[in-house]
C-alpha cells in the first residue's frame, strides 16, 4: 500500500469524528488532529483502534503519543507497514 | 415556607406508537395501544412475549447533534436527546451554539434504572474475558454511567446548574421531575430539564419475568395484553421510551412571555421501609398514605378539587391496593370518586421512563380536556369497581376540563412518589 492510500484511509477514519464538516474545508497534513479537526481527545483511542483494524496493524502508547498531525498518524502507519 | 412557584413550559415525548409528543396526544386520544409481539423475548424464551418499543427516529446527521456526538450514545442517551431537543423547542428556547457561555441557573435531572446492560453483556463482558481490555475504546463509561443522558443534555443545552441523573426504581421518572422543582424551589436553579429514559432491552427485563411479574397470558393478542385495573390482569408489559419536561420558575417563565402549560402545586416523596407489610416488591399501605396526604397537604386541596387521577397501576395485585389507597385517602367511594385510568394500558409498564411518560400524558390530557380511555377494562376488577364504582374508570374516552391532576409512581424498594399539578389559567 503505498503513502497516498494510506493517506485516504486515514483521512476517511478521521472524518467519522470530526464534530463540524467545515474544519476539514483548512485541513491539509500538517493539521493537528486535537486543535485543527477539534476532535474530542477521547476519541484518540477509538481512532487507533479503528487504524489498527483497518491496517492490521498494532499501535503502540508510545507510538500514539507522537501522533498530533495527520501526517504523523500516515508516516507512523506506513512506517510500521513497511515494517511488517 | 413560601417558595417560588415551577411551571411547566415544555415538554416531549417519545413512547411506544408515537415519535413526539403530538404522536402521543393522538394516541391517548384515540385510546390506542402501542404494545407489539416481541420477537426477542420469545427467542430468548420469556413467558411474556409482548412489549412497547418506543423508536426515536432521531436525526444522527442534524449538524447540533453530530457535534455533540449522539450518534456514539446508546439508546437511552438518543431516546433521551429526542425528547429533550422536542422539550426544548416545545418551551420557545433556542438551542446555544457549542462554544456558548455556560447557562449555571438551567440544570439536568434525567433517570434512568440500567442503562447499560446492553453495553456489559455485549461488549464489556466478552472483550474482558478475552483480555483485550485496551479494546474497549472511549464510550463505554458513557454509556454505561447512568448520568450518561445528562451528560449529553448538559451539553447540548450548555446547562451548568448541575447535571445528575436520579434512579429510585417504577417512581424515578416522577422523582426526576419532583427533584427538578425542588431545585427551583430552593433556588439552585431557575430552569430544570427533568424526565427519564428506558430503552427497551431483553437483558433489563429477564429478572422481572423471572419473577412471574410479566403478563404471559395475552401474547396472542398484544393490545389487549396491558389490562391494569382490570380482573384479568396477571402482571405488568414492559414499555421503553423517554419522557422529558422543560420546568421553569414561574417568575422567570413570565417574563419571558412562554406559554405555561400547569403548574406543580403538590408533591411528596417517601419510602415505606419495608415495614407494615411493604417488602422489596409490594408497598407499605401507611407510607402510601402518608405520602398521598402530604402531596395534597402541600397543594392546599380538599379531596373533591381533583377532577383526574393518573395511577401507577400497572396490571399487578398492587392495583387493587392502590385503589383502596386513593380511596381511603380521598374518602371518595362511587359516584363522587374522579376519574382514573392507567397510561399503562397503552405504552406498557416503562419502568424508570414510567412515571415521567405518564405525567407528560397526564400534561396533555389536562391541556386537551380530556380523560383518555382505560383500555382494557372491560372486566374490571369487581374489588375495583366496589370501591370506586365502574363510571370512574372511563370505558371510553371521557372529555371534560381538568383543573387539578395527580400523578402517583411507586416503586421497587417501597418508594412512593406523588405529584398534584394544576391547569394553567392567566390571571388564577
């Protein structure tokens, strides 16, 4: 799979918690996913589990922690992937 | 003690065979049943398979409700926002944008008797015992935290007064709306958002059929199955549903030009204790009293000012006990006793949403002049209709004006609660 796919899938979990469509109208990689999308904090962990599913893949808390962007969650998931 | 006066300028409701509250005046108009088969209950194997299924039809893509995330609530918090938001509306309020200031004299009291079992059995339990805890994710505690329907509310409504939720068993709806305006009386609050939900769930009503307390005997005929007052009554049918009222005090509701539905002029709350013949499941006969008494003591009423009676019956042997109750303290026998019926008949028993579904039928009942049937009774209990006489369990619906209702709840755990609520009328 290569980084654009990830980047969908990522994008497509994401939308499921974002609480008003228009912050996604600004959103680019570098958008932080507590600040800029305003998702609620507590749903960081259904969004891991949801990634995890999705790419069959184990997320580590340390892992979770250095996520704050988008790009972030794409490069920590494609890294891990290449990893497997 | 002089306190400030609580009305009531709101009010929704969703029930079995009715989405809103104009759903359900038009079901209590036309005496009609909302209780279906149960295709759950028989494959469970239940003896009783008939039920009241309240569906919320709530919209999960509304931009208010997708910021506050209802759709990641169970049934019992969306039962619940439905009928708040239709409560809402109903009181002429505008719904605060999600950054507004924090409304600290409006608060929540939503009742709920196990809200969650849904949440344990099905994905708590099995994740457990198969050790992946790390995998239950953020809305469990919401959604098993009885104050989860408050929680959301308070939210929605930026409601700061405080938020709880409130749970005495059959009597926590009416003591969600009792507790309400004994906020407003002592001034915690100028405005509550009160009421209960139930959320129809196979596991929350095992226990009570285990006990034999659900009618088995009319599965065949799901509309004819709740039968409270009736000779042919051989236990409750399980109903779900939310019922929630916008109470304000009376000063504030005035000056802001909303329309007034009733006042509470009446209320009281006890617990027989178990003492005097009350157990777990049946009612001390003294506490009922006392707490009939005190109700109508507060509302400053002689026994002949209540034009309407909105029982708790539930179709059990209670029934007949909660007659002689109101009887003996009404001192009213046949011919001079009011009118009585039990919503029961129509939506089921709905347990901890009981109570405050009743009281919203009995606001509409008094707001529409009328008194709705009392399905079912067509061989009413000869003891009943001894002691009241049968014109007091109207056969069809009786229309008539209502000035002074009452509403009583009683519950597992010996709780008795009463409400007496007055037509609103400019001027009176």
């Amino acid at each position: 799979m290569d980084r654009s796919e990830v980047n969908e899938k990522v994008l497509s979990i994401l939308k499921k918690y974002t609480r008003k469509d228009d912050v996604w109208e600004t959103a680019s990689g570098d958008s932080k996913i507590l600040e800029d999308l305003q998702i609620n904090s507590a749903r960081l962990v259904d969004i891991m589990l949801d990634l995890e599913d999705e790419f069959d893949i184990e997320i580590d808390d340390e892992t979770m922690d250095s996520i704050m962007t988008i790009d972030n969650a794409v490069d920590a998931i494609h890294a891990k992937m290449k990893n497997q | 003690m002089e306190h400030r006066r609580v009305v009531i300028t709101g009010i929704g409701t969703v029930a079995p065979g009715a989405k809103n509250s104009e759903e359900f005046l038009e079901l209590l108009k036309e005496g009609r049943s909302g209780i279906k088969f149960s295709a759950e209950q028989e494959e469970y194997g239940f003896e009783c398979q008939v039920a009241g299924k309240a569906e919320s039809g709530i919209d999960l893509n509304d931009p208010i409700l997708k910021y506050h995330e209802v759709q990641l609530g169970n049934d019992f918090i969306q039962l619940a926002c439905t009928a708040a938001l239709e409560a809402w509306k109903s009181a002429g309020l505008d719904i605060p944008e999600p950054d507004s200031e924090v409304d600290y004299r409006t608060g929540v009291v939503i009742g709920g008797i196990t809200p969650g079992t849904d949440v344990i059995v099905d994905k708590i339990a099995p994740l457990i015992k198969r050790k992946k805890v790390r995998r239950l994710g953020s809305q469990i505690v919401p959604n098993v935290m009885p104050s989860g329907a408050s929680a959301y509310l308070s939210s929605i409504f930026a409601a700061g007064a405080y938020s709880y939720s409130l749970n005495s068993a059959c009597s926590t709806g009416t003591d969600s709306i009792i507790n309400g305006a004994a906020s407003i009386w002592l001034g915690f609050a100028d405005r509550m958002i009160v009421g209960a939900s139930e959320h129809y769930s196979p596991y929350n009503l095992a226990g009570f059929d285990s006990m034999r307390l659900m009618n088995k005997q009319w599965n065949h005929e799901p509309e004819r199955a709740s039968r409270p007052l009736s000779n042919t009554a051989h236990g409750f049918v399980p109903g779900s549903g939310a019922g929630i009222l916008i109470l304000e005090a009376h000063d504030v509701a005035i000056a802001r030009g909303a329309k007034i539905y009733g006042e509470i002029i009446g209320s009281a709350v006890n617990c027989g204790a178990q003492r005097g013949g009350g157990t777990m499941t049946y009612p001390n006969k003294d506490g009922v009293i006392r707490a009939l008494n005190t109700a109508l003591g507060y509302s400053q009423l002689t026994p002949s000012d209540i034009d309407y009676i909105n029982g708790h019956l539930s179709g059990t042997v209670a029934d007949v006990l909660e007659i002689s109750n109101w009887r003996d303290v009404l001192k009213l026998g046949p011919g001079k006793f009011p009118p009585i019926n039990s919503t029961k008949a129509l939506i089921g028993h709905c347990l901890g949403a009981a109570g405050a579904l009743e009281f919203n039928a009995m606001v509409l009942q008094v707001e529409n002049n009328f008194v709705h049937q009392a399905l079912n009774t067509e061989d009413i209990h000869p003891e009943i209709e001894g002691m009241i006489g049968r014109e007091a369990v109207p056969m069809q619906r009786l229309d008539k004006e209502i000035n002074i209702a009452a509403k009583a709840s009683f519950g597992f755990g010996d709780v008795n609660s009463v409400i007496i609520y007055k037509k609103w009328k400019e001027n009176a």
